[in-house]
C-alpha cells in the first residue's frame, strides 16, 4: 500500500474502483493518448508563464508548449510505437488526433493567456517571487498524509482567496471533490479561509462558474480519505462503467468492457 495519497488517487477510485485497481496496483500497461501530452504540456507552458509574472509573450509560452508536447509525445512513442495502438476519439485517425492536439494546445495556451490578462483575479504571491501557480502541498488528515498540487490559487480585488483547477479536454467536471480538498491544502498554505473554488475549461476560454466550498469541512475531506484508504486495503475495487470508459487508458483489461479480461486479474 501507499505510504500516502493523492487527489489523483481518490477522484479515480470514486470513479471506477476497476480502472483504480488496474492503473495504480496491478500496474496494466496504459494505452498513450494524444490528449495526455497535449494536457501535461499546457499545465506545463501556464505555470511558466505565471511563475515569471506574466512578462513573456503569448509565443513564447506557445514555444514552452511545443516543447513539452514533443517531449511528452516521445515517451509515449517509447511506449508504444504503433501510435494505431493509442486511445483516439471517434473516428479520427491516431496521426490526426497527435496533429490535431498541437493545434489546440497552442489555441489553449494563447486564449489562457488572454483571459488572464483581461480578469480581475491575480495570481497569490505565497512567498516573494514565487507566485501560486503548480503548488505542492502535503496534507496530515488525521495521520494519513496526502500530497498533490494546485493548478493555482488566486486572489480578487478584496483579497478573497480562490482555487482553480485547470482542465485541457471537453468533460466537464461533475463534482467539486477536487476542490474540495484544495480547499485544505490552500488554508494550511496561506491561513485564509477559501469558500470558492473553480475549473477553468481550456476548451472553452473561460472559468465554469464558481463553487461554494463551505460545506466541505477538513473532517469530510478526511473521511473521504479515509473511506478510499479502508477500502483499498480491504481489496475493494468496484467497476463502475460509462462514458468515462471510452477515455480508459486500461479499458482492455477491464472486467467488465474489455476485451482482455484474463489479464491483471484481482
């Protein structure tokens, strides 16, 4: 078992306990996505640029992106050179997709930036020179530790703190789970109280709008935790299939979708 956990660890198990088992403990080969590398090099280009306070230009956090994207795209080739082996959406051809996805981290990256400039919001200084942009933090729940980073904390014209979580593909969130738990983890960071969190939709150019934080107290936050460890240690991993499937980067082993089952089996 872990010695920690992570906000990673807990959204993907309260989504399918059998993608969790096969991804995280059995430790199934992962079929490469084009939108993996497409959405680790647009967190990567927007906190270079937030962490050198919004001095470069929209090129250069382009060029940081290119950058990443290949580099991203050769591990995964690495991985698995038949790029016809990769997950793709729809009918879209797998070199379509990889050519596509360029394109529309660069439109992400230039439209982050745009809106960035345009708001009201600022990202927090948690320390000199050091804005709050990809910030770790380790959170004591009640003895169990759980690690993670905030895509970024911000603050408005009256000083109200905010977390935002940034997403790169076309889901919309459909809880604040997340959030919830940078809730916590911004609190011990800065002592304020944050009631109100986001997910910016790179997809879209814009924030979704804000959640109520309130309700979720650190003792929720920690039974959840809690709940997911107790569960883990017992060997519970239920699947919980949907449309989440078709984005599975373990779906072939799954014991209810897939199309080798005998695989990684419990």
């Amino acid at each position: 078992m872990p010695k920690h956990r992570s906000v990673s660890q807990l959204t993907s198990y309260a989504q399918c306990g059998e993608s969790y088992r096969l991804s995280k403990v059995a430790g199934a080969p992962q079929a490469p996505a084009a939108w993996f590398a497409q959405g680790i090099a647009v967190h990567e280009a927007i906190e270079k640029w937030e962490r050198t306070y919004r001095e470069h230009s929209p090129e250069t956090a382009i060029a940081w992106f290119e950058e990443a994207f290949d580099r991203e795209a050769a591990k995964m080739f690495e991985a698995e050179p038949d790029i016809n082996a990769w997950l793709c959406p729809g009918r879209t051809k797998p070199e379509t997709d990889l050519a596509n996805r360029i394109d529309r981290g660069r439109v992400q990256v230039s439209g982050y930036i745009e809106q960035a400039l345009a708001s009201k919001l600022q990202v927090l200084e948690l320390l000199p020179d050091e804005p709050a942009s990809e910030v770790p933090f380790t959170l004591d729940l009640d003895g169990l530790t759980v690690i993670g980073y905030i895509d970024l904390i911000l603050v408005d014209p009256w000083g109200r703190v905010l977390v935002r979580d940034i997403k790169t593909g076309s889901k919309r969130p459909t809880n604040p789970m997340q959030l919830a738990v940078y809730r916590q983890a911004a609190l011990d960071l800065t002592g304020e109280v944050v009631e109100w969190g986001d997910y910016y939709m790179a997809k879209d150019n814009k924030a979704l709008d804000p959640i109520s934080l309130r309700p979720f107290t650190r003792d929720m936050v920690t039974r959840w935790f809690k709940q997911m460890d107790s569960s883990e240690r017992a060997g519970i991993y239920l699947p919980n299939p949907g449309e989440h499937c078709n984005t599975c980067p373990v779906r072939r082993f799954c014991s209810v979708m897939g199309t080798d089952r005998l695989s990684f089996r419990p």
